[in-house]
C-alpha cells in the first residue's frame, strides 16, 4: 500500500509535467517525480524497528547487523538527490533564460519550435 | 537581488553572528563523514549557504572583493580533481582504481577522525568543490540581471 | 510508527497536489518546500539521519534557486482551459496506473521487511557485516558512497560539476568573441 | 586489462581541468590550451578503444569484486560501441576547432564535450544498474546544456525541452532500478540476470520492463518519446548535433535497450515484438516527417528517427527469433542492427558536420535558399554525396549492406509486413536526400552564394575521414573482419546469460 502512495505521487509529478503550461510548473513536476523516487528506494530499504545503519560505540555488532535498516538505497539516495540538484540548476539557469528572452513562463507563448 | 549596499544593520549584526557557526557546522559535516551522519555533500551546501548568506547580507560589492565568485571555480576543479587523483593513486599503488590505499597500508583505529583511509581524504574534496560550485551558480543566478545588461546580447 | 509515516506520506500527496495545482507560482515553490521537508522527517522515522539532513540543505537551495526564478515574474499562472473531458480522462489514466501498480506491489517484499534480509549473497549485508573491519568506517552509508561504490560518487561529483558548468555557460555575458573578419558570410 | 577505467578517467580529469582555461592568464600563456588538451585526449581515448578490441573481461573498481563493488565490463559489444564512439568524438574535436572558434568561452564548450564523452564510455563500460544511470546522467546534463550552447530563444527552448523530456526519462529508468533492487536486492547487470533467471521474472520484471522501455525509449526518441529530438539535434552547434544524432542516442538509448533487455532482464517474445513493431513505426514516421522539411539539419534529425528504428526493428526481430529458438536468424538480425548502428554513426556524423559547414559558410540552413553548392563547395559535396548515397542504402556504399540484411532477416524470419515496409521505408529515404542533393548542390548558384568558399582544413579533414568510413566500412561484413568486430558484439547479445557467466564466473 505504502509503495502504491509512491508511486501515486510519481503519477502526480509526471502529470504535472505533461500537462502543465508553465514553466515553473513543469520544473516542480520533475522535482516531485525525483522526490518519489527517493521515497521509494528509502522505503524498499526499511526494515521493522530499524536503526540507521551507523554504528556508535554502545552497539555490538551482533545487534547492529540484526536491526540497521539497508544502507545501500540510502547511499543511492544521496546520490540521485545530488544529481536531481543539478538537473534543477541546470533547468532554473535555461528557464531564466527563456523568461528574458520572451518575458513569460507560459509554453503556449513561447512554442517556436513545431513538434 | 542584492542591492549595492547590503541589507539593513540587523541582518548584517545577525549575519556576522550566525555565519561562524554555519561554517564551523559544515566544517564538522565534512570532517566526521565516516562517523556520524553527514559527509562531504552535505557539508558542502552548508558551506555555500554560509557564503550565500554573507554575501546577500552584506552586498555584492563589499563581500566580492573577500570572496569573488571567479576564484571559486579553482575550487570547484581542483575538488574534483583531488577526488581523481585519489583514485588514481588507488589505481598506482593497489592496482584498482578508487582502491582505499590508506586504509590497507595505515588502517588507523576505528571511531577515530583519522580513520577509514581516503574517506576523510574525499570527503574533503568532495565538500570543496560542492561548496565552490553551488555558491558560483547561486551567484550567477542572483547576479544575472546585472550580467544581462552588461553584455552584448546576441 | 507505520501510522505516523502514512500520516507523512498523506501530507507529502498533499503537498504536491497543492504545488501542481496552485494558480499561485510562490505559493506552488512552497508547497514543493513542504514536499521536501516533508520528506525530510520521513527520513528521520525510517533509520535515514544522513538523507535527512542532505535533504534539508538540498532543499533550501532548491527553495533558493525556484524562487529566484519566480520572484518578480508573472506571478499568477496561467491557467489552462478547463475541460471536463480532460479532468476525467486524467483521473481515469491515474486510477488505472495506481490500480495495476498494487498488483505490482503485492508482490514486492513486503514493508518493513528489507529485500537484503530475504535473498542470499545480499550485498547489503556484507556492508553492515564487514564495513567496519574492511574499510574502518563506522558509517556504513559512508563506506558504500566513498569505498564500495566510490565509482558513483565520482560520477555524482561529475553530476553537479556538468551541471553548474552548464548552467554558468548558459548566464554567461557573451556569446561570440569579435569577429575579425573571416571568411565570406558578411551577414 | 588494468587501464580500461582510464577511458572514463582521461576524458574527466580533462573535463574538470579545462574550465580553469577560460581564464585570462591562460589565454595569454596557453593560447588554444584548450583545444590541444581535448585533441591529446580524444586521441588517446580513442586509441584506448581501439585497444579493447578483441579482450573480454571485467575491471574491478576499488578491488571489490562484483556482487559488493563497482566492475567495468569488456566483451565484444561495449568495444564495439566504445570504437565508434571514441573515433567520432576525435573526429568531431577536429572539426570543433574552426567550427567553435567564435564561440566563448572555448573552455567550458570542450569541458561539456569531455565529460559528454566520459558519460558515454562510463554507460558502455559500466557493469552495474545505478552506475549505468549515473553516467547517463552526466552525458544527458552535458548534452542539454550542450544543445543550448548558442543561447538563441531556439536554442534555449529547446534545450529546455529536451531536458525535461530527458528527465522524464531518467525518472523512469530510476525507478526501474529501484524496482530491480526491491525485487532482487542487487546491483550487479549479472547478478540481477542470474537472480531474475534463479526466482523467474514475474510481474516485476515485466513493469520493470516497461519503466525500461519508456526511459530508454525517450533516450532513444522511439516515435512516442520521439518530440525532443528534431528541435534538440537541429538546435545544438553542429559538431554536437554530429555526436547527439550520430552516437548520443545509440549509447544511452539502442545500447541500453539492447544491454538491459538481452543481458540483465533476458528479451521474452512480447517485449521483442514491442521494440520491434515500435522501431518499425519511428521508421516509417521519422522518415515521412523527414519529407516535408525545409531546414537541412530538422531533416536530418528526423532522418535519424527513421534510422535508429531501423536498428530498434533489427534488436526487437533478433529477440523474437530468440525467444523462439531460431538462433541462426536472430544471429543475423543482430548483426544487421550491429553494422547499421555504426554505418549510421559514421553517415549522420558526416551530415551534420556537412550541414555545419554549409551553415557557417552559406549562413543558411534552409533548403530553399541554397544550390549550386557542389561548385563552391567541392570537397563538402563529395563528402555528403557519399553519406548520402550510403544513408538512402545505394549498392556499393556501406549503408546498403546493413540494410539489406536486416531485410533479409525479416524476410527469411517470415516478417512480411516489416519487409515491405522496410524496402518502402528506404525508398521514402532515397527520395528525400536525393531532394537534398538537387537542392543544396546540384542546379544554378543563386546571387548570394557566389561568394562562398570551401569550408577550412581541418573540417575538411574530418568531413573527408567519415566519407571514406562511408564508403569503406562495408568491409566489416568480410569474413575475417567480421570475426573481430560484429561477431563478438553480437554473441554477446546472443548467448544472453553468458554475460552473468563472464562477469561472475562459475
């Protein structure tokens, strides 16, 4: 069930990417769908009752292998939020530009370019 | 976005107080990656939020000629040259690239600062360059208007 | 604990319906913060302090870079001719896409049971096992980022690196160096 | 085998040196630093690439071994690619040189075409799902950034586009990832195969299929994905539309198809028939899109549509005749697909940089205002007329032969209706670059043209290379030369579970 709300969420931002006029909103879509994802491995990782998989000095091993949640989607967690950073600088840098050059967010404007 | 001559004198008093912390705080992310939440990432937007904040506080003009934005790309590429070169003297002295060649030959004790062979090493690296560029790139973007005008559009 | 992150995740819908929705551009950029940080206390509940804290940082900058882009704009959005036809059509892609991904996701491993726990030869494992005997640090996020998988680190780094250098090569102030006078095409 | 990471390695620590050359110290002490930089590693990686030929084998990154690490693996396809892609990176850097001189900051263009490269090798060598996403990344990025170099309202609109359609894309092929790894709990391209094939696919590995199919497919511009495309490779500068149309799409897109489907996920009939029936119907509207345009480089974007659903059709017909057993004829699909995967690299890289010269020394890219070009522009004509004659699939020139056989395979496989409409398709083909022949170069010069010279040397040069690859790379099929390079790639895609075998041993 958890993982269906997931993915409901990636259908929202997919949606918003789709059908959306606006510029910013179609970057808020893109966002959200890198969000879901994120959600997803972190939630695929979990385990009941879990730790996080960073062990101090007051925990035996034993005990911290039998309660630490996954650290693998963790770890490729932090990377896809880093590379999700730079595609939004990258898509923020290119829609300032659009928005000096037509003075509007709005797609249905500035569409030079036929399909 | 930023005026000239900075903000008021409150937030340049409240900037001026919060600003050693915040960098001292990325300072720690970076450094103690291998034992506590954290790492070079993290650390490294706290430090060019720091930047940020020193910067619309007290204005382009005044903060820029401490830190200018076009030294930051040394930073930026020597950071991820650094991360190269770890891997590539993994690849000289163990034969893997990427190869944790401190932690084989010196392991260090555990729970300890200087630990982990390279982490620390790349943590570092890491946190440079995340710093310098996302600092340039917010620079660029709030600079833009200024830049816009200057330049000979095409 | 399970109720706290359906409450979590329930508001994280929310929020991002409210972001897709909005006709206001400022209101939308922040409810997409409240998606972010939403997502941060997430985090926190299911064991992930080091994706908590590298989300709220990321999140601010994403809060910095979307609103500088739409801070004295066209604030309203425009909003798109409101058919019937459309919002049904919508709704009936989005029930049958949600509907077949249950069927999907009765047969993944169940939540709150790790797939590492279920299979052998569980990469996984083997990190939280012999990370620290193996590469000396105590995180074991850290020890896959920067040891077992420091391969995609690199390649994160190189993310951001192409990232900002195209964005800074997409502000910059001049496109063409001055000509001097080359070749025909006096145009 | 120790220095194969050096083909992600070199181009990196080149992409990350040459921004620090925009500054002004270096263009006094290094005037063109960084233009001699990009050429010493281009060469060097393509040399590189060409030295893999023939190996096979795994490179352990950080010494782990592969269910825990990262491994780059070596067999005969990702030489393949890795030659192709190298070699039009070289040849394109040549070109870069006059092409991009008026161009600021040259430091930052060559930084994005180095880590574009490294992106690409990376995804060819990587041997691990999330790693193969994180290169695509970083090929991708550079890529959109790329297209909108020249900062035009096009230019930027289409970048624009691209990257969210890109992002799309990459959104689906990470969350297929993550649903390989819940399904799964591995990383490894062969453990996952060796795990999928032990606990049989079942509903995951189907929708995981599909993410894939829709993520590649939009990297790939298949024809519902295909929207960006025309706008993104006519937009960018024309060495970058020669990499995005001649080796950009085949790396992260038909690579990726082929390396997920045949290698990981283990191609079953209904999927086959999907790439199949979809590469047909690109074909088909890439290249009736392909007919009406006015703009030389939207024609021949749309033109690589067509093409690449040539090379999707041959892939898809190659795993239905798998998946039922004809090991003989899918051989030969997949050879076909092979072969005009890299005649089409080597053909739509030498158009594009044709129509950059055209573009820089004609300053116009419509159709209509051209002619005559063949007398100002002798050494551009012969070389277009060369990939043209091998693109549209004329007898002797290379494009002929791969096109021929993958029709052979669809007829001997009893595709009939794909039959037809191949042979069609190459008509259609014929008919529009013949149309670009007669109205660029053929008739009277117009007014404004009188004054237009040959394009400068060292386009010449590489425009002049990829002719001869047009004209000679029909000798791959040779028995001999077959052996070294399309035989090794397409047993690979073949004996589909033998990769987990190399990669794992046992």
């Amino acid at each position: 069930m958890l993982y269906t709300l997931v993915f409901a969420l990636f259908l929202i931002g997919l949606y918003a990417t789709i059908t959306k006029r606006n510029l910013i909103k179609i970057i808020i879509g893109v966002i959200i769908m890198e969000q879901s994802v994120n959600l997803f491995l972190l939630l695929v990782g979990y385990r009941m009752g879990g730790m996080a998989p960073i062990l101090d000095k007051e925990t035996s091993l034993q005990e911290f292998v039998a309660r630490a949640v996954d650290p693998l989607p963790q770890a490729l967690v932090i990377t896809s939020i880093v590379i999700s950073l730079g595609t939004i600088a990258l898509m923020v840098a290119i829609a300032i530009r659009i928005y000096e050059k037509y003075g509007t967010y709005d797609i249905a404007e500035i569409r030079r370019l036929r399909g | 976005m930023p005026e000239k001559e900075g903000m008021s004198l409150i937030v340049k008093e409240v900037a001026r107080l919060i600003a050693p912390p915040i960098f001292i705080f990325g300072l720690y992310l970076t450094l103690t990656g291998h034992l506590t939440p954290g790492g070079g990432f993290p650390g490294g937007v706290v430090f060019a939020c720091g930047f940020i904040l020193v910067v619309l506080a007290y204005g382009g003009k005044r903060a820029f000629r401490r830190l200018p934005p076009e030294g930051a790309s040394k930073y930026d590429s020597g950071g991820a040259l650094l991360f190269l070169v770890i891997g590539l003297i993994g690849s000289l002295v163990g034969g893997h690239f990427l190869y944790n060649f401190i932690q084989a030959a010196l392991p260090g004790t555990v729970f300890h600062l200087l630990s982990a062979g390279t982490m620390p090493l790349i943590n570092i690296a890491i946190g440079m360059k995340v710093a310098a560029c996302l600092f340039m790139v917010v620079m660029a973007l709030t600079l833009f208007r200024l830049a816009g005008e200057k330049g000979g559009e095409s | 604990m399970i109720t706290t992150l359906y409450i979590f995740i329930f508001f994280i819908i929310a929020a991002a319906l409210v972001a897709v929705e909005t006709p206001h551009a400022l209101s939308a950029v922040i409810a997409l913060g409240a998606v972010g940080f939403g997502l941060s206390i997430v985090c926190l509940f299911i064991g992930a302090p080091d994706i908590a804290i590298t989300l709220v940082v990321v999140e601010i900058l994403v809060l910095i870079h979307m609103i500088r882009a739409t801070l004295q704009r066209d604030i309203i959005t425009i909003m798109g001719p409101f058919s019937r036809l459309n919002v049904i059509a919508t709704m009936l892609i989005f029930g049958i896409g949600v509907a077949f991904f249950y069927q999907v996701a009765l047969q993944l491993p169940p939540f709150g049971q790790a797939v590492m726990t279920l299979i052998e030869n569980s990469p996984s494992r083997f990190y939280l096992e012999e990370s620290l005997n193996q590469t000396g640090a105590a995180s074991a996020i850290t020890a896959v980022l920067l040891d077992f998988r420091a391969y995609d680190t690199l390649g994160e780094a190189t993310v951001i690196f192409t990232a900002i250098i195209g964005a800074l090569a997409l502000l910059r102030r001049t496109v063409k160096r001055e000509r001097k006078g080359k070749g025909a095409g006096d145009a | 085998m120790s220095w194969v990471f050096l083909l992600v390695a070199l181009p990196l620590g080149g992409g990350f040196l040459l921004p620090l050359f925009d500054k002004r110290w270096a263009e006094r002490w290094l005037p063109r630093g960084s233009e001699a930089l990009t050429l010493a590693l281009t060469l060097a990686t393509a040399g590189l690439a060409f030295a893999t030929i023939g190996w096979e084998g795994i490179y352990r990154m950080g010494g782990w071994s592969p269910p825990l690490g990262i491994n780059l693996v070596v067999d005969g396809l990702s030489s393949l690619m890795l030659v192709v892609i190298n070699s039009i990176a070289l040849l394109v850097t040549i070109y870069s040189f006059k092409y991009m001189e008026d161009y600021t900051p040259t430091g930052k263009y060559y930084s994005l075409f180095l880590l574009m490269l490294a992106g690409m090798n990376g995804v060819i060598l990587t041997g691990d799902m999330f790693n193969l996403f994180v290169f695509l990344e970083i090929a991708s990025i550079a890529s959109y950034a790329l297209v909108g170099y020249r900062r035009g309202a096009v230019e930027l609109e289409a970048a624009f586009k691209y990257l969210i359609l890109g992002s799309i894309g990459s959104a689906f092929i990470i969350f297929g990832v993550g649903l390989l790894y819940a399904a799964t709990g591995q990383l490894n391209m062969a453990q996952v195969s060796r795990n999928l094939a032990g606990q049989g696919r079942g509903v995951i590995g189907g929708i995981t299929a599909a993410f894939f199919l829709v993520g590649f497919g939009l990297k790939a511009a298949q024809v519902p994905f295909h929207a960006w495309l025309p706008d993104a490779h006519s937009s960018a500068p024309s060495p970058i539309s020669a990499i995005l149309s001649g080796v950009l799409i085949k790396a992260l897109g038909v690579y990726c198809l082929a390396r997920v489907f045949f290698n990981v996920l283990g191609i079953d009939e209904i999927e086959g028939n999907i790439l199949m029936w979809g590469g047909t119907l690109s074909m088909v509207v890439g290249a009736l899109l392909a007919v009406g345009q006015e703009d030389l480089k939207r024609l021949l974007a749309y033109s690589s549509i067509s093409q690449v659903g040539y090379i999707v059709l041959a892939l898809g017909m190659g795993g239905i005749m798998l998946s039922r057993g004809e090991q003989a004829l899918a051989s030969l699909a997949l050879v076909g697909a092979l072969f005009h995967l890299i005649n089409h690299a080597a053909n739509k890289a030498l158009l594009f940089l044709a129509s950059g010269a055209i573009e820089e020394q004609a300053q116009t890219r419509q159709l209509g205002e051209m002619g005559g070009l063949f007398h100002r522009m002798p050494v551009t004509g012969t070389t277009t007329l060369c990939g043209v004659l091998s693109i549209a699939g004329i007898p002797p020139f290379a494009g002929f032969w791969s096109k021929l056989i993958i029709i052979v395979a669809a007829l001997w496989g009893g595709f009939y209706a794909v039959a037809t409409l191949l042979i069609a398709t190459s008509v259609l083909t014929l008919a529009y670059y013949m149309r670009v022949e007669r109205e660029a170069f053929f008739g009277a010069v117009p007014e404004r043209l009188q004054k237009v010279k040959e394009a400068p040397a060292a386009m010449a040069w590489a425009m002049g290379l990829l002719a001869a690859g047009a004209v000679g790379l029909g000798v791959l099929y040779l028995p001999g030369l077959r052996e070294m390079v399309l035989q090794p790639a397409m047993n690979v895609l073949l004996e589909g579970l033998r990769y987990a075998q190399m990669v794992l041993g046992g």
